[in-house]
C-alpha cells in the first residue's frame, strides 16, 4: 500500500469518529458536542491534505473491497471541503444552542449521524457505498426531523419527506442495478470508462437512457423541487442547527448526484430535459412564492427550494461546473442565513433608513432589466465566453444579475446624475465581469472531472432558456406591484384587486403543500400528537 493510498483511507477517520459517536449511549452533553466538534475538524483537516494531493497529483481512488471504496477526485475535493467546514459550524452552533435542552445529547448523536452518512456520500468511490450512504442521510434527517416529537407540524414534514425519500431510494436502487447489469462493475472510474466507450459509439443503450431518467428523478426527489417539495418549508419545526445542517450536502445531495452521475446523464436527453423542465418551473414557482413570505425562516425555505430548482435547471443545461458553483456559493450564504436568522429584525432595524421614493417605478425596472441583459452579453464576450454556443450561460448570469435591477433602477431616479448612473453601471459590470471569472474558474478546476463544453443549443434548451429569462425578466419589473397587497392609504392607490387575490394564492404556494397534506394523512392518519 502506497503512502498517497494510506493518506487517501485516512480521510474516513473524522466520518468514523462521528459514526462511533453517534453510537454512543447518553452522555455529558457539552462533553458529547466537543466531541462531534473533534470529529468535524477532523474531516475538515483530512479534507484539506486530500484535496492537496489531488491538486498536485490528480484524481486518487482506493483499491476495490467488497462494497467500499473511496473516490477522491476535484468534485470530491470541493464537496468534502464544504460540508466539513459547514458542518463543523453548525456542529459548534448547536453546542449553545441547544444548551440546557433535555434532548441535547440525541440531538448531537443524531447530528453527527448524519454528517459522517453525508462525507461518506460524497467520498464514495463504489455505487453500493453510494446507495447505503444516500439512504442513511435520508433516515438521519428524517430523525432529525421529529426531535421534538410533540409537534404535530414536524411530524407531517417528517411523513411527506419520508415518502419522497423512498421514491428516490427506488428510483437510485433500480438506476445502480441496471448500471451494473448493463457495465459489469460497481465502481465509479469503472462506469465512467465504460461510458466513454458508449459516448464514443454514439448510441445510448435502453437500459442506460432509463438508469439515467430514474438517477434524475432522485436528484429531483432528493431536492424538493415540485410537487414534492413542502416539507422543506415545514423544517422550522425543528432546532435551526437542523435547517443550517441541510446546507451541508443534504438538500444539494441531489445535485451532487447529478455531477456524479454527469457522464451518463449527459448521454441522455430525457433525462436532461427532465431536470431542465422541473428544475426551471420550480425556480420560478419557488421565487414567486418566496416574495410573499413574511416570516424570515419560511422565506429562506422556499429561497432553498428555488435555488436547487436553478441549480438542476443548470445541470439540465449541460452547465455542470455552474451548477457546482451554484452548491458551494449557496451552501455557504444559507448556513449562514439560517444560523444568523434570529438576529435579522436587529440587524433590518440598524439598518434601516427611509425611502421617500418607495420602490422603483416599472419603467425604470424595466430599463435596468435590459441593461442587465445587454451587459451580460457585453461582459460575457469580453471574457472569452463565446456565448452562441454557450447559451445557456447568458442565461444564468442574465438570472443572477437581475439581482441588481433594483440597485441600477434607483440610480435612474426623477433627477439622475451622469456621476451616479456611471458609478451605479461601473458596479454592475464589476459584478457580472466577477462572476464570468469565478466560473471559469471553476471550469479550470474541474477539467477532466466534469463534462467540459456541454452546454445545449437545441431547440428545447432555447426554448427554456428564452421563457425562464423572459419570466424572471417580468417578476423582476412587476414584483413590486403583485407581491404586495396594500389598501388605500395617504392618496396613494391601493393594490390591484387581482394582485391581492394573486398575493394570496401565492402566499400560500398555490396550496399544493395543502394538497400534500391531505394525502399524507390520508394515507397515514395515526400516531400524529394534538397540541396541548
């Protein structure tokens, strides 16, 4: 056994030493959380000398055993490195978070549980590690979800999320059989050769196009993209450490699995369309929806759900080093969102100021919409991305960017100045000029790891790209005239009759989690708790 390959077995020590500590019987729990702290850092430090070693030497895989095996490549580097630095943060905030809790000890068992399944998802080199490991996540959050078994809420979320969890175990466990019949092997760098030889012939095989079709619906299912998706709205029932935990490679499991998986994905267009359709109109749903929240942790809960709806949709585009970017970016602001929510009101009340002005009119909205537009093209081609055949990054960075419209509409107020539009559009093409950089950056590190130069330019894939653009082009200028509902007050005209209804049915997600509901407790209506 070589030194590289006794380093590369090492880094199961700290997904180990939170799997020994999750078995452990009730204990001290501030002793306990030390512990679980100990265990992260642990896979934090193993995680930084492994992806060393992949950067000077490139990708490492353990010898094949019976059903284990470790696959440690730049999509693994970047993955382990940010759920051991995401879960060691939340693993040291639930330490006084939870202090004086009756449950603190199983909390942190449970915890540390389901961590170590998450690190051993991702390092998995072998698709029955893979599979076991996929399906311990699912039951670990499924408890994490019911720590305060009292709750009849928590109780509901745990029941819809454990449904769609095993649509997706059946969907990945039928998917590995038929890979295994169709290759020969288990092991990942085995069915990736095995893949290039079926790219290179040019014709997908049946069971193949299938595998790849249910390998999609478990990432969807995995990432409670719609219909499935309401139980992910209903985590507050749980401690926040829990919804902070889910940024750590839970909720984006599904679109690690789409990377994984990449190769033979991107050899079947149903599949791809598949995350392209349900990716795209969750995205758009979500964000509506969002909009009309007004409690800070539901917001971010349908925030969630409609960035892993971007981020599929960009798998769907063939946009994989994106989509990663997409992960790492939006794990590391959640968990933070999530673990900072409590003092939002604080920080909104330091921060406030008033705005005569009100928000921007939809001319002017309208306006900075194109400009963004304009500037992402303009932008993009200055970088060296030849977005004619890269479409679908114009499009993704138009989306991105939108978010600026608010901040270029308020420069072009009733008496603007050329100093303040200039400063204002110097900004933006800062920003959009850095997010070009940092994704191809990303694409540099992830050569020979993910499909490179496979973004789609079919008809379908336009097609998607021009309504998802044009949508969110329009809930841009118009959010601020139908994601309110305000009366008649000072001489200022009340909201729409329309827009207020629309401010409804929209507040409360079209009511398909309500659906949900009802069809869960149809199908399960015991053993749920009344509140006292």
């Amino acid at each position: 056994m070589t030194t590289t390959t006794l380093l590369l077995w090492l880094v199961l020590a700290g997904p180990a030493a939170l799997l020994a500590l999750a078995a452990l019987p009730a204990t001290d729990p501030k002793r306990l959380a030390g512990l679980a702290r100990g265990g992260a850092l642990i896979s934090l430090c193993s995680a930084a000398i492994a992806a060393l070693l992949v950067a000077l030497g490139g990708p490492l895989a353990t010898p094949a055993l019976p059903g284990i095996g470790i696959l440690f490549d730049a999509l693994t580097a970047v993955m382990f490195l940010l759920v051991s630095f995401v879960g060691s943060i939340v693993v040291l905030f639930s330490r006084n978070y939870l202090a004086g809790d009756p449950g603190h000890s199983r909390f942190t068992r449970l915890l540390s549980g389901t961590l170590a399944s998450v690190l051993l998802l991702i390092l998995s080199g072998n698709m029955a590690m893979f599979l076991a490991a996929w399906v311990a996540t699912s039951i670990g959050l499924g408890q994490l979800l019911v720590f305060y078994s009292d709750r009849p809420a928590a109780i509901l979320a745990a029941r819809k999320k454990f449904i769609a969890s095993r649509l997706g175990d059946l969907c990945l466990a039928v998917a590995i059989a038929l890979l295994w019949q169709a290759t020969g092997t288990l092991e990942f760098t085995g069915l990736f050769a095995a893949l290039k030889g079926v790219a290179a012939a040019g014709e997908t095989p049946a069971s193949l196009s299938i595998a790849a079709v249910l390998i999609a619906a478990a990432a969807l299912l995995k990432s409670a993209q719609f219909p499935l998706h309401g139980w992910l709205t209903e985590v507050m029932e749980t401690p926040t450490p829990v919804s902070a935990l889910l940024h750590a490679g839970i909720i984006n499991a599904g679109g690690f699995l789409a990377l994984r998986f990449s190769p033979l994905l991107q050899l079947s267009t149903p599949s791809m369309d598949l995350l392209l359709v349900v990716g795209g109109f969750t995205a758009l749903f979500a964000s509506v929806v969002m909009l009309t929240q007004n409690a800070i942790k539901v917001a971010l809960a349908w925030s969630t759900i409609a960035q892993m709806g971007f981020m599929l949709l960009q798998c769907g585009l063939g946009a994989w080093p994106a989509a990663l970017l997409h992960i790492v970016a939006h794990s590391l602001y959640k968990a933070h969102a999530f673990l900072s929510s409590g003092s939002v009101v604080d920080i909104a009340r330091a921060s406030w100021s008033p705005s005569p002005g009100g928000a921007p009119h939809p001319a002017r909205l309208g306006l900075a919409v194109v400009g963004v537009l304009a500037g992402v093209a303009i932008v993009g081609s200055l970088s060296g991305f030849d977005l004619g055949r890269e479409p679908g990054l114009f499009a993704l960075g138009a989306i991105l960017l939108m978010g600026l419209t608010h901040y270029i509409a308020q420069s072009i107020d009733t008496r603007p100045t050329g100093f303040v539009i200039a400063r204002t559009v110097m900004g933006a093409a800062v920003v959009a000029g850095l997010w070009f950089a940092v994704q191809a950056g990303m694409a540099a590190v992830m050569a020979g790891t993910l499909p490179q130069g496979a973004y789609r330019t079919d008809a379908a894939a336009l097609a998607a790209i021009a309504v998802v653009v044009a949508s969110f082009a329009v809930l841009t200028v118009f959010q601020a005239s139908f994601i309110t509902a305000k009366p008649a007050k000072d001489g200022v005209a009340a909201t729409p009759e329309w827009a207020r209804a629309f401010y409804v049915h929209a507040h409360n997600g079209l009511y398909v989690n309500a659906l949900a509901n009802r069809l869960v407790l149809r199908l399960w209506p015991t053993g749920l708790p009344t509140r006292r």
